[in-house]
C-alpha cells in the first residue's frame, strides 16, 4: 500500500469506529517527519483505545504492521508510527491543547466524513 492508501484506510478506519473530527494531513512538501498525519478524536479513553485497536488489526490484516506506538497507557493520546503515515488519536481535550493541525497549518487538508 502506498502511504495515501495507508493514510486512507487509517481514516476510514477511525470512521468506522465512530472516531471524531478526521483529518489526513498532507506533509510531504512540508517536513521528512513523515508523509501524513492522520489526527483524530475519541470521545474517552476507551474511545481512543478501541479506534487505536482497530486500526491496528484492520491494518496488519493487510500486511502493514506498526513500527511503534506510543500512548496506551494513558489513552490521551494515542500515537502510531507506520513511518510514512502517523496516525494520532487524541481524547478531545488532549488535542485542542496541542494543536497539531494549526501546528502544521500550512499543509494540505483531507477531512473523512
């Protein structure tokens, strides 16, 4: 899969798990952090737990295994490394405080709905 599909899918994912407020963000022309971001919210923690979750088996059933993940423990903020694409899943509050889309402003913009 390339990273848009990768990037796509997660968001699709993220919708089917009823994730909140889903947005791919476009950073190739922008940084070598990764080629997308993918950001959304769950509504609690167990939100955010069982959108993670899903992504990740939904994803390695198709041969695209996570290289890291950070963020279970307190299910905030979720982070998943697939080094192309990073998906962050963020309880709602966690993500207002840290902003990642106006951090990353000037990127182009995917909203999945």
């Amino acid at each position: 899969m390339t990273p848009k599909n990768i990037a796509r899918a997660v968001g699709r994912l993220a919708l089917d798990k009823n994730g909140l407020d889903i947005k791919i963000l476009d950073l190739r022309k922008l940084s070598d952090v990764a080629d997308y971001f993918v950001i959304c919210s769950g509504s609690v923690d167990i939100h955010v737990k069982a959108i993670a979750d899903s992504i990740v088996d939904k994803l390695k059933e198709k041969g695209v295994k996570v290289w890291h993940k950070e963020g279970y423990q307190a299910l905030n903020w979720v982070l998943l490394d697939y080094v192309s694409v990073v998906v962050h899943i963020f309880r709602p509050e966690i993500r207002e405080r840290y902003a990642l889309e106006k951090l990353w402003g000037d990127a182009p913009l995917e909203v999945i709905e």
